[in-house]
C-alpha cells in the first residue's frame, strides 16, 4: 500500500527552503488560524453519567468490595475525572500546534463539500496518551508500596503502552509503510513480555479436558508468544475498524466500559484476594482510557474537528491488550473485540496482498444527498453500507457502535451460560 504524504513531508525547493527558515516562527497565539469547534460536551456528559452512574452502584451498593480497594478504585476514578477536563483543556491548544507542523488530513467522507476541504488537525491521539501516561504513573503513590508485587508488572504495561504511543506518533509524522506498520506493536509489547513474571498456564475448558488429558496445561514461552500476538492483533485491530467520524474512539470507549463492569462482576463474585487485585489491576488502567478517550471523542464525534491519528488507535489498541493480559481474560477480551475480529477477518484477503488494498478502504460519499455508499472493500463499515443501505456518516458510526455493545452484551450472556460449564 503506497504511503500518505504528508504536505510537510514533500520536499520543498530550495528557493521555498530559505524564504521559510527567514520566515519568524509563528506564535501559538497567531490569530490565522480558524478556531476549534467546541466540544461536544452536551452530547458526551450525559452519555458518561448514563454509565458511571450505574457503575457507581454497583461499586458502592450492590457488590460486596473490600473497603481498601473501593478506595483505591475510587482515588483512581478521580484522577480519571482530572484527565477527562485536562484532555478537554488540552486539545484545542495542541491542534494548533499539530496545524503549524503540517499534520493534518482532509474528512475524506465529506469531500466534494467545504467540509472535505478544511484541515483537520491529526494525532491528537497524542494529548491523551500523554495525560493517560501521567495519570499512571503518578496513581502508584495512593496505590502501591514498594514491596509491591505488582508494581513490577503495572510499570512493565505503562512502559508497552509508553512504546506503542511514541511508535504510533512516528507513524503518523513519517507514515509508515503498512507492512512495517503490522509489526510496530509486536516491538512495543517487549517491555511487558520480558519482564512477565506471572504464571504461564492455561485452565483447560472443561468439555476439552478429556482430549488435552489435564485440567491445567503450562506453556511457558508459548504463553508469552500468544500474548505478544494478542497486542499485535488488538492494535491493528482497532486501527483497521476505523476511518469514519468518531469510529476509533467510540469503539474503545465501548469496550473500556464492558471491561470495567467485566472487572467489577469478577470482583464482586470471588473472595480470592489475588483475583480481586488482578482485576482491580484492569479497572486501574481502564478507567482513566475510558475518561480521557470520552474527552477525545467530544472533539471527535460527527462532525470530527480533530482526528485522532495511529497513535491514539495504536495506544488504545495496547492499552486494552495488557489490561486483558494481566487482568488473564484474554478469551473475554476477544469477545468484546467481536466486530474487529470479524473486520480483520473480512480484511484478510487484502491485507495478504491477496486482492488490491487500496490507501483507504472507506464508503463512497456522495455530495449531493451526504450519504455513504459501501464499496467492494472488505470492511465491516462498508459491508454495514451493503447490507443495510446507504446512509449518513453519523447513524453508520451509531450502528457500528451499537453492533459493538451487542457484542459487549454477547459476551456477558455467553459467560453467563457457559459458567460451571466451561470452566
Ligand atoms: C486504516 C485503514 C484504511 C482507512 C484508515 C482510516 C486498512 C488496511 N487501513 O489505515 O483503510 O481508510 O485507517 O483511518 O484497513 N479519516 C477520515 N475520517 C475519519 C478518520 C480518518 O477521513 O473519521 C482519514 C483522514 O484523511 C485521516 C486519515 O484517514 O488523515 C488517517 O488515516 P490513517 O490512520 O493514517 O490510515 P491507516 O491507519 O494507515
Ligand atoms: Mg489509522
């Protein structure tokens, strides 16, 4: 696939070189630049009560938590509230710098209406990775004591985590070819692999236990093989399921909201202590990605007036592999991921060079009536388009998104069936 240019990556002639080196610097403050649209906060605040609140009952009233880690849960969740209003802050005063150095992409959905022609800032994915990073490290001062045997693994995640951002933010300034792109996470996933300290086996399902011959099987480096492909998969997954007006954020924040109600039933139903923490572990890094990728997707939403970049579909990406690897629900992980699993599998015979991969495998837009038409890219948003007609960019991300929290709920009846039985 031939790789975006950026306009700053085209080389300039010389004559352009100098005039542009004598030219001053422009300020943040230059008033050139058209201002940001407002956040659409009217939209995000409510959707976000509609789910804390819930959440906050079943924390408070309905599971039995231990008091400790209530509180931490709760310390937590405050810092994540800080980093929803700094992220909100933030972002229009690092989209204008994002505009200055040229890393910007044209709504490609929009085009052919002035909305297709305005730059629209990129990477911003690079504001809530930053204020992510800080809300975890400094989280450790209410949480752990240096005898923790958790703080090993907790600085090993926010180190692959801290990887994948700076690789994706690479991407998005050099744009990487795809290959190279596929096995970025795989290098940033070795902080977490090498310094894995935990157990390496497997609970067989009980219907395979006969076949296997035990109940429980250790696969040492094979365990450690399947993670890394885990944060592989998940990455890419998310950065594949994209390309319409608020689809990379909404998807994540709908799992991040599955996973932390996942977490929270797993702690209310056992009374083993190491279990509990493994998920609170989960909840610690979900809830302040679920709150700063809200703040994200009220600037992200229909219409987009920033877009969020590889390094944020890449940091969400990891992000929600090493909660899944360290919290061991990698098999549950991969049930919320359902529309990305049926995505990249839909994409295979294209990303394997099998049939043409186009740059982008997005709708045809049409100006005159502002709906989307499916192509015959294989993607889970144009096959949405096949399948249920045309429609506008908005209601296919609401539809994309509502398929997500099926999923979401799929998942949650299948545990719920399968309980005792598999397991
Ligand atoms: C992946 C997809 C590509 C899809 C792109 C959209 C594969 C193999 N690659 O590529 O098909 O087109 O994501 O993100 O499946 N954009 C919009 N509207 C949006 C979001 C993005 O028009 O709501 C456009 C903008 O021009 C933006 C660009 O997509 O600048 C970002 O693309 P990028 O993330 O670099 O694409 P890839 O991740 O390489
Ligand atoms: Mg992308």
């Amino acid at each position: 696939m031939a790789a975006r240019r950026k306009p700053s990556l085209i080389p300039a002639k010389p004559a352009q070189i100098s005039e542009a080196s004598e030219a001053p610097k422009p300020s943040a403050s230059d008033a050139d630049d058209p201002p940001l649209r407002p956040p659409k906060l009217s939209l995000i605040v409510p959707a976000s009560a509609l789910f804390f609140l819930p959440y906050f009952f079943l924390l408070y009233f309905y599971y039995d938590v231990e008091p400790s880690l209530r509180r931490s849960i709760a310390i937590n969740a405050a810092m994540s509230l800080g980093g929803f209003i700094v992220v909100v802050r933030l972002i229009p005063v690092a989209a204008k710098y994002v505009l200055r150095r040229s890393l910007f992409g044209y709504d490609i959905n929009k085009k052919g209406t002035p909305q297709g022609s305005i730059k629209v800032p990129e990477s911003l994915g690079i504001v809530i990775g930053i204020v992510y990073l800080v809300i975890a490290i400094l989280f450790q001062h209410f949480n752990f004591t240096s005898d923790s045997n958790w703080l090993v693994e907790y600085n090993a995640a926010l180190a692959s985590i801290c990887f994948m951002i700076l690789l994706g933010f690479v991407d998005d300034v050099l744009d990487i070819p795809w290959r190279v792109k596929l096995v970025l996470p795989a290098f940033a996933a070795l902080p977490l692999l090498m310094a894995y300290a935990g157990h390496t086996t497997i609970i067989i399902p009980k219907p395979l236990i006969q076949y296997v011959g035990v109940a429980v099987l250790d696969l040492g480096w094979i365990y450690k093989l399947y993670m890394g492909l885990l944060a592989v998969f998940c990455t890419n997954a998310v950065n594949i399921h994209a390309g319409i007006n608020g689809l990379e954020v909404g998807q994540t924040v709908v799992i991040s909201a599955a996973i932390l109600i996942h977490n929270l039933m797993q702690i209310g139903a056992s009374g083993d202590p190491e279990y509990q923490h493994a998920h609170a572990f989960s909840i610690y890094l979900v809830q302040p990605l679920l709150t700063t990728s809200l703040a994200l997707l009220s600037f992200n939403w229909y219409p987009s007036s920033v877009f969020v970049g590889d390094t944020y579909t890449y940091f969400a990406g990891m992000a929600m592999a090493v909660v899944g690897i360290l919290g061991h629900f990698s098999e549950t992980l991969l049930l919320f991921f359902l529309p990305q699993v049926l995505n990249f599998l839909y994409s295979c015979p294209q990303l394997f060079k099998i049939i043409p991969c186009p740059r982008h495998r997005l709708p045809r837009f049409d100006p005159q009536t502002g709906l989307l038409t499916g192509t015959k890219d294989g993607t889970l948003v144009n096959l949405f388009l096949r399948l249920f007609g045309q429609s506008t960019e908005k209601s296919l991300c609401i539809r994309l998104l509502f398929f997500q929290a099926l999923s979401c709920l799929l998942c949650f009846w299948l545990r719920y069936i399968l309980a005792g039985w598999y397991k």
